[in-house]
C-alpha cells in the first residue's frame, strides 16, 4: 500500500503539515538516555508566530470545539 | 573532538524486521538496531550538525529545519508501507547502541501496546478554512441585518453611527456561532467514523501563508477499512460547505504523530 504516501507522491503537500507534525508531535521521551530536545519546542513556537493570532481567534469564536484536545504547548 | 563524535538519531520503532528506504543521501544509510523485540529505525549523524551545541545553531536554519524535518518524515513514510511504526519526534538522538537499547528495555511494554493498538490504522489530518469575508458577506443577507440596514439609510447621523454599530455586533455573533456550528458538526461527522479524534491548536496565518483563516485543526486515527467512507465523508462536507466559503484540506496518511499517547503527552485536558 506504498500507492499514497503523503510526501513520497504529494509534492503539494505544505510544508506546514509536516513541521506541525515532526516538530511537535510523535513520541517525546525525556531522561540521561536522550540528549536534550528542549530546543526543537522553541524552534516550532517561534514558527508558529503564535500566541497572539490564535487566542484572539478562539477568543472571537468563543472558545475551541468541544473534543479530546493536546495538551497546551 | 566532541564535535566530531556520531550520535544516533532515531526516526521511530516497529515491531517487526522493516523494509528502510534506499537511493537517498541520507547522512548514512538509516538501518536498525533489534532489541527485546523492538526494531529502531535510525542513521549515525555527525556531532558537527546534531550534539547539543551545534543542533541550537542549526535549529536558528530554517533551510536546515526544512530539509531535516522532510528527511525525517521521508524515512518513517517508508518504513510505514510495511510495518506499523511509533513515530518519535524530530531531533531524539542518543549517545550510543547502549543507551538507546537501554531506553527500548525502559519503554518496551508502552512501544508493544502502542505498536498492537495502532495496527491496521492510519492518521489522516483535517484542516478547515474560512474566507471570512464571504461568510460575512452571506451571513450579511440575514432578515434582522437587512432590516437594520434600511433603518441606516433614513436615519440621523448619531442613529445611523448607532445601527451600524448594532449591525457589526449581529453579524459578528452570527459568524461565531455559524463557525462553531460548521466546525463542530464537521468534526463529530468525521469522529463518528474513527478510531481516535483530536482537535490541535489553529496555526496562524503567518504560517499557513493562506489568506484564509483556518477555524478547525483535527486529526484522526482511521481503520484501514474505513478510510473510504471517512474519504467520501470530506468529499461530501466539502461540497457542501462550498458556496459558505468553508475549504477543507485533507491529508494523509501520516505516521500516527498525534495517536502515540505517550505518558508525558497524555496530561491532556477534555
């Protein structure tokens, strides 16, 4: 099932599909075992521009859909 | 000397022997280390781009950023062709084999029930945009609105000042409330078929670089037998929504980034 790969065969993809993803998402583990990461979060916030926007925007709205929601980042 | 020391970099883990992706110029060759029943899918990257230090200066490299994060997403795409993976996010890099393989024995039963319950799964993401100006413009055509707007016409100057301002104050409620109806219904229609929905943060304009503004952030974890009606699902939401000036982006499938759970993602609220 190679046939729809989202990169492999969507060159239209935006590349912000894949910076939200790979840069704040997948599985963070923490410890002397891995070397610090702690960067990569302020890498994706100052990408994001985004803390006024998108308060003001759920603000307008009156709040964020009722659903399971990531924690706050 | 530091600087010159490997690290592995580790794209994510299967529960079988995987198939690793060829004919790239990857820094080396991803491959695998097998450990407790584990398979990590990694590369040896240099020190002189990854260890702590150099990695802060690459990470100000937008252009570095991009070409990394698309490598990283490369690799686990086609690791996920054949085997179910638990993706990990960009930059986890280890010292050595050693404590890598430590860190499988640490997590082994969380990364064999995470692998067994993504099985036969995909994450798909749904975005949704909204020219506000023409959703404005339609909603603008409501009765009380239309009727405001021909007091304006007949009215004093202070009056006029006062409908205008009554006017803006209607048609702002009646968009938050026609967003939040569209947004909401089209989300519980697209859980309804899922296995597991979420809602992530609204990306701002700056990033979208779209003139829309976008008014939902969902992803969902799908059976693989019921991509199709969750396929047709948007196709129909999409045609519906079309003369509202709602559009939906809908891609997929992605390693399932945002249905990991992990123990430190999962202090989620709702």
């Amino acid at each position: 099932m190679a046939s729809h790969n989202v990169i492999a065969e969507s060159k239209d993809v935006a590349l912000v599909e894949v910076l939200d993803r790979v840069l704040d998402k997948g599985v963070v583990i923490s410890g002397d075992l891995v070397i610090s990461v702690a960067e990569v979060d302020l890498v994706y916030v100052g990408l994001k521009a985004l803390i006024s926007s998108v308060e003001t925007m759920e603000r307008l709205r009156g709040g964020p859909f009722v659903g399971p929601m990531q924690e706050p980042t | 000397m530091e600087q010159g020391k490997e690290l592995l970099y580790l794209y994510c883990v299967t529960g079988k022997a995987p198939d690793l992706p060829k004919g790239r110029d990857w820094f080396d060759k991803p491959f695998f280390i097998q450990h407790q029943g584990l398979y990590a899918v990694v590369s040896r990257v240099p020190g002189s781009e990854f260890n702590e230090e150099n990695l802060k200066k690459n990470l100000g490299d937008l252009e570095w950023v991009k070409l990394h994060v698309i490598m990283h997403e490369q690799v686990i795409e086609a690791v996920m062709d054949h085997a179910c993976v638990v993706p990990f996010k960009f930059a986890t890099l280890f010292n050595s084999e050693d404590t890598l393989k430590a860190m499988l024995t640490e997590h082994a039963p969380m990364l064999k029930e995470t692998l067994q319950r993504l099985q036969g799964q995909e994450e798909w993401g749904v975005k949704i945009y909204c020219d506000m100006a023409r959703l404005r413009t339609w909603l603008a055509q409501d009765e009380e609105i239309l009727k405001i707007d021909g007091g304006i016409g007949s009215a004093s100057p202070g009056k006029a000042f006062i409908l205008k301002k009554k006017k803006e104050a209607l048609l702002n409620l009646a968009t938050t409330a026609k967003l939040n109806e569209y947004g909401q219904a089209s989300f519980n229609q697209l859980r309804d078929l899922c296995s597991q929905a979420r809602i992530n943060k609204l990306l701002p304009k700056e990033v979208t670089e779209k003139k829309e503004d976008m008014i939902l952030n969902a992803a969902f974890l799908i059976s693989k037998n019921a991509i199709k009606p969750f396929l047709e699902t948007v196709d129909r939401l999409k045609a519906r929504h079309e003369n509202d000036g709602l559009a939906f982006d809908c891609t997929g499938p992605w390693p399932p980034y945002n249905f990991c759970n992990w123990p430190e993602r999962t202090a989620a609220h709702g």
